[in-house]
C-alpha cells in the first residue's frame, strides 16, 4: 500500500513539472511574437493602418461570435429524479417526473397546479419491488407522496400514505392504479393541512395533551386511530351493578373494534367499522391509556374571576370528581323545576347522574364558584360516541345574569377546538334560557321535537373558533359580566384539533 502511495505521489510530481516547462515555452514564444509584430508596426510605414485594421477586425469576429452564439445555442439538459412519487418518508425510491419517450417539457409543469389532499391505505405483498410498484403507478398521475407509514402484518403490509394528486384525479381512479399495481383493501378519503404533521410529532404532541388533560384521552385516541367512534362504558351501572364484559388487562384487537381497561375504571371501546385496526395502531392506543393510568387523575388548574354586573365576583374553572360533594349541594338548593329541566326524568336520580358527568373520561366540566365557595353552576361537554352534547345547570339564585351563555360559549369553542363538527343540547321546549342561549351562539341551528322534548344542534365552523371564548381567554361579555386577572396554577393544555369521527 505505500508502495502505490508513493508511485502515484512521484507521478504527480513528474506531471506538474511537465506542465510547468509548456507554460513557460508558450510565454516566452508570446513574447517574441508580441515583439516581432510591435517592431514591424513601429518602423513600417503602415503601421498605424495595420494597427487600425486589427482593432476592427478584432470587434467584427467578436460580434460574430456573439450573433453565432444567440442563434444556435443550447441549454444543457436538466434531469429529475425527485419528480412525484420521489418525497416521502425516506422509504421509498426516487422516480423521475417525465417516461422514456414522452414529449418535451413546454412549460406547463412550472405553472402552478391545482391539488388534492388524500389519505390512503392499502395491503400490499410483503416482498422486495410490491412498494416500487406501487410508486411508480402513483408517479404515473402525478401524484406526490407526502408521508408514508407502514403496518406489518402476518401475510403482508399495510401502507399508509398522504398523497398530493391533481384536483382533477378522483378516488375511483386512484383506487384503480393502485390495484393495478398489487394494492388490495384499498380505502381513501380526502385529508387536510392538519395531516402533514408526520407521525413521531403528532404522537408526542398527543402524548402532551394526554398528560396534561385527562379528559383529552378519548380525543387523542379519535385523532391517533382516525374516523372512529369511542364509548367510555362506566364499571358499574346507574343501580350500582356491575357492568358486564369489562376488558381484560392487556385488551382486545377484533378486527374493527378494539376494547382496553379504563384506568379510571370501566372498558375504553373503539370502533371503525369500515377499516380493521392494525396490530401497530393497537399497540399506540394502548400505550396512551397506559401513559394515562401512570399518571393518574388531573385536570387543568387555570380559572377566571369574573365580575357581575351588580359587582359579586365567581371564578370560572375545571371540575372533576373532586367536586362531587359541592355539586351535590347545588343539587341540594335547586328547585324541582330547574332539575327536571336539566335531567328530563325523576328529580330523585339527579344525583346519580353526577358521578359520570364529572368524570373526565366522558367530556369536560366547567364550574362556575361565587366568592363564598359554593358551585353555582355546572357547564358539560360530553363526548358521545362520534357526536358532542352540551349542558348546563344555574341554580335559581343565579339564573338570567348571564352566566349560562358564559359556559355555553365556553364549552361551544372547546368542541370547535376538539374539531367537532357540531353540537347538540337535549332540553324542554319550554326551557326559554337554554333556547335563547343557544340562540346567541350566532351558529346555524337546527331544531327536532319529539313528545315535548327539544333537540337543538348547531353546526360548528372551525374558522370561528376565536368568536367564542376559549377556556381561560379573555373576551367582552355582552351579559355586562368584565373579568379581572387572575394567575393560572398550572399552564392551559394545548388544545389541537383532534380527528372527529
């Protein structure tokens, strides 16, 4: 090895002094070439016409050379090999935009294109190329791969991809391709900007919102596992008896339905009738509600004082089932009439009704204090399977200070910001307040009445999310409520937009 080393070192040596010695014979034949033409121009007796004559001749070859050079010059030829179908995840090959034998870029790829967002899932064989095929019959169309995730399974894998088509290729025919090229149980929908995030930082930041929140675990789960129904089924029933079928420790996978312990006690139910669940999504859902029973009961602590407009002051804040005793002395001061339009049923029952709504696990609750300590009012945003229900309790003392509109707008711009695409509130045609409260939403509603009973829902529109206040953000009240600050205990979660089934 020294040996070469040293032979390729004295090679260099060699060619540079060779190369050396033709500089230097070249200069010195340029020298005596300059000086042979300078003392024929100086002592001829043309000199200054010869000397003119070159100038000219000089400026004449350079603009024809110029000229030449606009006329039939060429552009190098560019080639592309990061065209669609070549960004992703890194797992994938790179294939080039254009195909042996197709025409000649005239400038149209450069002009802005309309496009899609997609999200697709599909089964391909577990062998060396079945992705590359699937690539390349993408790249076909178009179509730009964003991410990609992959599910193993026992006799194959299943892709998980988010796609940028072209706004004129629809589903159908996506769907074809990809089975042409070896994609079976294909199943596609449209996605939005929320689904670029990739997925190591979408499961931290879901991780985040679960620490912080108990009540967030139902919609992490929503928007880890996709368009899916959740149902939290308590461990005993309303008569105090056990339920039937809880989970067992490590869970259950069933195809299109996965089944784990509830850490607060109860069975976590997750379906998605119209995709199975993979081992890998399995395993991520059971992580959180692992993560969560660690970390035990716990609520965000930020609270608001507001003041009324005849100047008594109430705080605004979360409750959990540390505050089921207050709630059940709220109970205790309210009138027969005020329960049975909040319970629809025997006013007896009202105070077994509490324990399930103050659970995390089923939604949040915001309680509304007066100075003395005493809950005066409950605001309740349950989750309900792949819909979201509103209610809320004012004791008498407390009714028509606007208070009521105050958590409506509350928990109305947490739904918006749990991606909820509407919400709906179950009361009495003749419960006026609640009418006029939802009414004061500003929010297309829609009414449906059944032997007495009201069901108003309002459609929710994501960009107003900011003309409703947000827990803990400060807002104008036109009830004449003004808030006055007050430091959080802890920081707000942050609340992202959950994937809403």
């Amino acid at each position: 090895m020294t040996e070469v080393t040293s032979a390729k070192r004295s090679a260099r040596r060699h060619h540079h002094w060779r190369r050396d010695m033709v500089e230097l014979a070249a200069l010195f034949t340029a020298v005596a070439v300059a000086d042979a033409v300078a003392n024929m121009i100086a002592h001829g007796p043309d000199g200054p016409y010869l000397l003119v004559a070159s100038a000219v001749a000089l400026i004449a070859t350079a603009a024809f050379h110029t000229w030449w050079a606009r006329r039939h010059g060429h552009a190098p030829p560019t080639t592309d090999t990061g065209g669609p179908g070549a960004r992703g995840s890194g797992t994938g090959p790179a294939f080039a935009t254009t195909e042996p034998g197709a025409p000649a870029d005239d400038g149209e790829s450069t002009r802005p294109r309309e496009t899609t967002l997609w999200r697709m899932r599909t089964t391909v064989r577990d062998q060396p190329g079945s992705l590359a095929a699937l690539c390349t019959a993408l790249a076909r169309h178009q179509v730009d791969i964003l991410t990609l995730q992959t599910h193993p399974l026992a006799d194959g894998t299943v892709d998980e991809f988010l796609l940028r088509a072209p706004a004129t290729l629809q589903a159908p025919q996506i769907t074809r391709e990809v089975a042409a090229a070896g994609g079976r149980s294909t199943w596609i929908e449209r996605a939005d900007a929320h689904d670029l995030v990739d997925t190591p930082t979408r499961l931290l930041g879901l991780a985040t919102r679960t620490a912080l929140d108990a009540a967030e675990l139902p919609l992490a789960l929503r928007q880890l596992l996709g368009r899916c129904t959740i149902h939290s089924l308590p461990a005993t029933t309303l008569g105090g008896r056990p339920a039937e079928n809880p989970a067992p420790e490590e869970g259950v996978l069933d195809e299109t339905v996965i089944r784990l312990r509830d850490p607060h006690g109860g069975t976590i139910t997750v379906e998605r009738p119209y995709l199975p669940f993979t081992p890998t999504e399995f395993a991520r859902a059971r992580a959180l509600v692992e993560l969560d029973a660690r970390l035990g009961p716990r609520i965000p602590r930020s609270q608001d004082v507001l003041t009324l407009p005849e100047g008594n002051e109430i705080t605004v804040r979360r409750a959990d089932r540390g505050d089921l005793a207050a709630a059940r002395a709220m109970h205790d001061r309210c009138s027969a009439r005020t329960l049975s339009l909040r319970y629809h049923g025997p006013v007896g029952d009202a105070d077994r009704y509490l324990d399930h709504l103050l659970s995390p696990r089923f939604g949040r609750t915001l309680a509304v204090q007066a100075a003395s300590g005493r809950i005066v009012a409950l605001g309740h945003l349950l989750w309900d399977g792949d819909e979201t229900e509103v209610a809320l309790l004012v004791e008498d003392e407390w009714q028509h200070r606007g208070i009521g509109s105050e958590l409506l707008g509350r928990l109305v711009t947490m739904a918006v910001e749990a991606r909820c695409e509407s919400v709906y509130a179950v009361t009495q045609a003749s419960n006026t307040g609640m009418v006029a409260a939802m009414r004061g939403l500003g929010l297309p509603l829609d009414y449906q009445i059944e032997e007495g009973t009201l069901v108003i829902t309002a459609r929710l529109d994501s960009g107003r999310a900011g003309s409703h206040p947000s827990y803990g953000t400060p807002r104008e009240l036109s009830a004449g409520l003004s808030r006055l600050p007050h430091p959080p205990l802890l920081p707000e979660p942050p609340h992202e937009r959950a994937e809403q089934g």
